[in-house]
C-alpha cells in the first residue's frame, strides 16, 4: 500500500514528505502534521481532505509563506478549497494554495486595522461569475464564522476571481483584468451615451453577459459570421452607436493585445440601441 514518509512537520496542518509517485511534495490536510516526526510513514488511503503541492516553484512559495500565516487559517482555507473542488467538481489549479491563503492572511491584517479596500468591480464581478461569487460568499461566510473576522463584501468579489483563476487555470492577473476591462467599457459606454444603467436591471446584465463573451471570443480567436448587410444598415440607421461600438472593440484589441473580428461591431451596436432605446421607453 502506497504511502507518504514525512521528512519535515512545518505544522498542525502542513508537511513536507517524500511521495512514491511524485518525489519531494508539501501536503496539506487538517491535522496532518499533528504528533508526526521526520521518517514517520503515512498511509495515503488514511488521508482525507488532503492537498499536495507537486510543482517545485508551488513548494517554495508555500513554504515561505506557511511560518507567516496563523494554523487556524490555513485549516480553513483548506476547508474552503474542499468545498469548492466539491461543487465544481473540477480539479482545481494548485496555486490556489498559494494566492487563496497568501490573499486572505493580508486581508484579514487589513480588516484588523481597520483598513478598508475598495472593490472597483464588485458588480461586475458578480454578474460575470455567478458561480464563483457564491462560492466566494461562502469562503468569506466560513471565516466570518471560524476567525471572527468580517471581510466584507468588497472581499468576496476579490476571492471569487481567485476560485475563477484557479477552475479555469488562468493567473489571477488576467481574470482581474477582465473584470476591470468590462467595468471600464461600461464606464465608456455610460459617458458616452450620456446615461447611468442601473446595477439591479436586466439591461446591465445583458450588457456585461455580452462583453462577457465578447471578450472570450476575442481571447480563443473565435470568429463569429460576418453579417454585412445589417452591418451596413446599422452603420447608415445608428451611426453614433455605431463608432462606439468600433471605439470599445478597439479598447479591447489594446488591452487583450489580439484581434477583435469586425462583426464583433454589430453585435455591439445592436446591444448598444437596445440599452438606448430601454432608458428613453
């Protein structure tokens, strides 16, 4: 029976051991390293909720962080990556180990000095991840719970692109700069037209829905059907929502540095009419 032998205790929670399969690996699980000492065997099937770090760069990072982060914490965060491998039934990108944990202890420090941090994306966020946004509630509910620490709302938006980045297994960095991007087409869109859309309608779902998948589409280099002859007839019938939607599509080409398909512009300006069309009815 296959089993781990333990080469150093680091805590409670986390131990570095030599694995049959894949070397040298830090182990996380809840009590894991309790009443364990170098050379001790451990039976892996006697294991539940366990995590292992195999990417060599994962392992140093952890390691660094562990001695910084309270034991209570990285037992909940495990207890928090449990649940959301659970829902999404989905193996989950193993830097989550690292940014989760690394994200949430200076969230708390924060919170414990009383200093606040503005999420600028907060309804954008959850619209764009329905999904992760309850997964992330939940996460910030278990800590509320377990630490006594409230982190607020602002915080579940900031843990939910972090559940996004590690189901999908890209960097945390370009799902936030999604998020920001789409805020920041919104913002054009609403000085441009001169209007402010309601965060609660169906209008500012449909719009971010769209630049949802829009944005998806332009990062797989999927090409939608050109459709020229609506295309010329929305250029000659609404002109001025017409060059909007080329001034966003180009806003998109700069920040995702790939090509937006020209039909991307109709679809923009059809959306774009009906928005116009919901505030004046």
């Amino acid at each position: 029976m296959k089993s781990l032998r333990v080469a150093k205790v680091l805590n409670n929670n986390v131990i570095i051991a030599r694995h049959p399969e894949h070397g040298e690996v830090v182990v996380i699980g809840k009590g894991i390293g309790f009443n364990r000492k170098s050379g001790d065997s451990i039976l892996l099937d006697a294991i539940e909720k366990m995590f292992i770090l195999t990417d060599q760069m994962e392992q140093e990072q952890y390691k660094q962080l562990v001695p910084q982060i309270d034991e209570q914490l990285i037992e909940v965060i495990g207890e928090i990556i449990s649940y959301i491998s659970r829902k999404t039934q989905s193996e989950l990108n193993e830097h989550i180990h690292i940014a989760l944990t690394d994200h949430l202890a200076f969230a708390i420090k924060r919170a414990e000095q009383d200093i606040a941090f503005h999420n600028p994306f907060l309804y954008e966020t959850k619209e764009i991840y329905p999904l992760e946004f309850e997964l992330a509630e939940y996460a910030i509910d278990l800590i509320h719970k377990k630490l006594g620490v409230d982190l607020g709302e602002d915080e579940i938006g900031f843990v939910a692109l972090h559940i996004n980045s590690a189901i999908t297994n890209r960097h945390i960095s370009e799902v936030r700069g999604h998020a920001q991007l789409i805020a920041d087409l919104v913002a054009i869109i609403e000085q441009e037209l001169q209007i402010s859309i309601s965060r609660n309608s169906l209008d500012y779902s449909r719009l971010l829905t769209h630049l949802r998948f829009a944005i998806e589409r332009v990062r797989r280099g999927e090409c939608i059907g050109e459709i020229e002859r609506l295309d010329a007839l929305l250029q000659q019938e609404y002109p001025s929502l017409y060059i909007l939607a080329t001034r966003l599509t180009e806003a998109m080409e700069q920040r995702l540095h790939k090509p937006v398909f020209h039909a991307e512009v109709s679809y923009l300006t059809m959306h774009l009419h009906r928005i116009v069309a919901s505030q004046t009815s």
